[in-house]
DNA sequence: TCGACATTCAGCGATCCTGCTGAATATCGT
DNA sequence: ACGATATTCAGCAGGATCGCTGAATGTCGA
C-alpha cells in the first residue's frame, strides 16, 4: 500500500475525478485546451447544446475542482486551464505503471 | 479537437471515468494492485467497512470498466486487475501534456 | 442613465448512485 | 445430502447530480 496521504490531497484526488467523471467536463477541458489554454464562458457554453445555465455549473465544478481559473475581463469571464492539477490523475495512474 | 474518436471508445472513456470516480473503487484498485494484481472478492470487501454487497456492486462498476476481469476458483472469485484499461485514461490527460 | 449583453444564482423534477438488508446460487468438507 | 462458506442478485430509501427555467448581477455603449 502506497504511504498515508493528507487528507487535503484526498479531497483533492475526489474532486478531481468526480469532476472528470462527466463527460461535458472533459469536453470542456480539451475545448479550452485546443483553443490554446483559455476561452470565455461563453465560448465555452457554445460548444454543447445545453443551456448555458448547465455549462456555467460544469464550469463551477472544474473550477472547484481547481482543473481552471477564470478572470474577468469587462464584462466576459475567461476560463483557463490548470494543467498542473490534471498531474494528480497522473501521479495516481502512474502507481500502476511502473514497475517496482 | 481531436480526430473522431470511435463510439465504442468513447463509451469506454465514461466508463472508466465514471469507475474511477468514487474513491472506494479507487482504494480497490490501489488494493488489488498492491496485492500484486490479483484478489479474491472476499479479501477485497474485507478492505472495507461497507457491507459486502456493496463492493460486490463497486467491483461489477470496475469490471463493467474493463478495469478488472475476475475468475472462479472453487467457491471464491478471483479479481485481477487490467491495467490496460488504464491506459485509457493515460491517453486522454496525454493531450494536455504534450507540446505541440 | 438606459438598454443590450455576458454570465451567474436559485430552485425544480427526473434520474442516477450508494449503501443497506434479505434472499438466492454455487461450492466445499464431512 | 447437509451445513458452512463465498459471493452475487434484487429491491429499497436517502441523497446527489443534471439539465431546465426564471430571475439577478455586473458591464459596456450611447
């Protein structure tokens, strides 16, 4: 078994699985990714079918999640991507793909 | 964006993702990896506090997966873990830490 | 300041998920 | 065959999640 890790880095692996285990969020993330690192919510919005409503919460549960950040530029909010946090998800992948 | 992944793919993304999003299919996989990759049901429900029932659903979720595949031996059923399936998952953070 | 725009907040019904309990199935040892 | 063991199947209640709609907030241009 892997060493104790903190509690914070727990809540943190769930959140971002949870936040990736939707697939809206998944797209959300490669769309901003290809759009080169950051788009604005309502860019974001328009690229699913949903009503943006829906979108700005699957925003709000990445950023939660801390996989983007947003700023405000005037009236329009640019979401980017924390590519640092998605090394969580490789970090736990890579227990099981090295061989001790 | 990425080229047109197949539906079949894209089926097998949610489901790995959604598998690895609650944390005690996670600590399963943890378990049975570090085990040495291979588990009977029992040692692995043993693992938790939760009824047994239970992880009998969550390894069904993993397996559904492709995460686990599992064999009788006798009266016990043996899970093995796939890390192939894992791979799954390795692909898609692939995209964001490459640079193009 | 007024109206248009960009986005979020609040709350609703439908559905899904989790953990539980009780019953069923299958195998082993005697 | 019988009881003990190992595990799954079936169904239920509580809670979370999703997508929707309607209203609110904040900002820009005239």
């Amino acid at each position: 078994m892997p060493k104790q890790e903190s509690k914070g880095k727990l809540d943190a692996y769930e959140a971002v699985f949870s936040a990736l285990s939707h697939a809206a969020r998944r797209r959300v993330l490669m769309a901003v990714y290809f759009n080169g690192g950051s788009m604005t919510a309502g860019e974001i919005a328009s690229v699913f079918s949903h009503a943006w409503q829906t979108t700005t919460r699957h925003l709000q549960v990445l950023e939660a999640a801390g996989l983007l950040s947003h700023e405000r530029q005037g009236r329009m909010r640019i979401y980017r991507i924390e590519p640092k946090r998605l090394k969580l998800v490789n970090d736990w992948l890579s227990h099981f793909f090295k061989k001790p």
